[in-house]
C-alpha cells in the first residue's frame, strides 16, 4: 500500500525526510481495527516530526498523518479519534494519562491507504458530514472545542481573541466560538487572513499586535512568542489564557507581575477527550458549522502540501483525498 513516511529528520530542511513509499498493509489483530482511508488531513504535527521536534529518533520511520476517515474491513464509515491513551491513567480523562500520545507519535498515521488503530478509536462517521470534512476533525477542532468548552468554560456572550487567526486550531476556534454566540476578536499578519476569520465569523479581525476594543474574557493562544505579551494585555483582569501550540516559539517573557497582579488564570490544553469529541460532533450537527476547507489533494502532492504549511500560505485545513 501506498504511505507517507518520514524517513530522517532535518530542522532546517524537513521536507527532506519525506517520502511516498510502498509499505506492507497492517493485519488485523485483537482489539484494533483496519481503517481503509477516504481522507486525511496535513498538520503541523507532522511538520514538527519531521524537524525532530518531540519525536524521538528512535520512532522513525513512521507514517505520518494525526487523523482522518474511512471505512472498515466490515463496511463502516467511520472518524479517527486521534488520542491513544487509558481514561484511568489519567484520572478519568485520556489527555491526562502520561503515555499518551496520539496517531503518527506511537502507531502509524493516516497518510496512507489503509491504518490499524485501536477499535475504541473509532467515531461512526455522521450521514450529514463528507469524508474530507471528517478527515479535518480528529486533531484540530477536537482540540479547538476542548480549549474553548472543556478549559476555558466559555459561554454565550463572552468576548473570545483568537490570535492566529488562519491557522487550523484558530480557525476552528473563531468557528465554534462564534457558533456558541461569543463575541470574537480574531489577529493575522494579512489583510487576506483577516478577512477570512471574519468569514469563518468573527466579530472583528484586526492586524497582530493591535489594540483592541475592549478587553477580553478569554485568549486562545496557539502562537506563542510573538503574540504572548498582547494576549496578556488584552486580557480583562481575572480572565483566562489557554495555550495549546507556540508555532513561533515557547519561551516568551513571562512577565510574571502581570499575570499576579491582574490574576489571570494560565491554562495549558492538549487535544481532546473522546466524550468532548462527540460533544464536538453534536455542536456542529445542532449549529450546521463545518470544517473550512483550503483545498483537496491527492497523496502524491503531500509535498506541496507541506510546502504550503511552511509557508504560511493556507486557509483552513488542507485535506488529502485518499483513493
């Protein structure tokens, strides 16, 4: 079968270790499932393996790909729930178990014709959403949904920012949150990209770094560095931070005065449960929101793809259609 595979890591050159190679097709076995892949998405997970950022030596090579969708030996269709971790390591919630990791970190990912995951890792693939809608869910809006509901504890009328605004988390939060009837500020570089978070339903887009109306309930944080001391000054005092990436760095000045003084609650965020995944898929069947779409690909241009990742150059997720 055909896979994408990551065959050496390079932070400096990282598409170097991508390959489309011809691999063995996994077997059954008990209590895992063979998926045969309709669609798969790119993420920049993948990226940071390839880099060899959190993905040790050792692991490579390994298929890469976080989630997706497709249909089982036996004929379901179905959605990757993209976590691989016991509930009761982690005191009743996955995220939390401390050898967690998910698809393309332990086990191959989706990238390829078919995956073996673990059964219970499989979502019944909803009528009323497509295989490449489904392929975007697993990593990205799980943990958009997570951030907003299951951390932060938004509800309708908050005032949400959302730096980054075309990013794929980002997206999915300026979408959702908007969906639950919060007022949504959203940041970008681009006029291009503010303009598309307004689409995706934010109340303003306005340019990184500036000034904003009002200060807000609640940031949701994936950029890291080069936003992290404007999320602490547009914050209102006693509201709330969730991080869950730092795409432009991870060690940012703290300034820890700021963050006493206007007791702000930091909160770190990783993907999602399995019981907040189906949360997820009720949200978007009740408010009829989904997935923003950049472009569909076939396996063989994954390349161009990343490509594309790395330079900032995508609205919505890119998805990968798998034949």
């Amino acid at each position: 079968m055909r896979a994408v595979v990551a065959v050496s890591q390079n932070d400096q050159d990282p598409l170097s270790g991508l390959e489309l190679q011809e691999i063995p097709m996994p077997e059954p076995r008990d209590g895992w499932t063979r998926v045969r892949l309709r669609a798969a998405s790119l993420n920049p997970h993948d990226v940071w393996t390839l880099r060899g950022v959190g993905h040790p030596a050792e692991r490579i090579p390994i298929v890469l790909g976080c989630d997706g969708a497709g249909v089982t030996d036996d004929g379901r269709e179905v959605i990757l729930y993209s976590v691989l971790g016991d509930p009761a390591r982690g005191h009743g919630d996955e995220t939390f178990d401390p050898d967690r990791a998910i698809l393309s970190e332990t086990v191959n990912g989706t990238l390829a014709d078919y995956v073996l995951v673990p059964t219970q890792n499989l979502v019944p693939k909803p009528a009323w959403l497509s295989f490449e809608q489904a392929a975007t869910l697993g990593a990205v809006w799980s943990t958009a949904y997570r951030m907003l509901f299951g951390r932060a504890g938004i509800t309708a009328g908050d005032r949400v920012l959302v730096q980054g605004a075309s990013g794929g988390v980002a997206g999915a939060a300026i979408t959702l949150a908007a969906a639950a009837g919060a007022l949504v500020y959203a940041t970008s570089r681009t006029a291009r990209k503010r303009d598309f978070a307004l689409g995706l339903g934010a109340f303003q887009a306005l340019e990184s770094g500036a000034r904003l109306p009002e200060r807000v309930d609640v940031v949701i944080e994936t950029v890291g560095e080069a936003t992290w001391a404007h999320s602490l000054r547009a914050v209102r005092p006693g509201g709330t931070i969730v991080i869950a990436g730092a795409t432009s760095g991870g060690m940012p000045a703290a300034e820890l005065h700021r963050v006493f003084y206007k007791q702000l609650s930091i909160i770190g965020s990783t993907m999602s449960t399995r019981a907040e995944f189906d949360a997820m898929l009720r949200m978007l069947e009740v408010t009829g929101v989904r997935p923003s779409i950049d472009s569909v690909i076939d396996l063989a241009d994954v390349r161009t793809g990343y490509r594309r990742l790395l330079d900032g150059d995508v609205l919505g997720k890119i998805v990968v259609s798998i034949s």
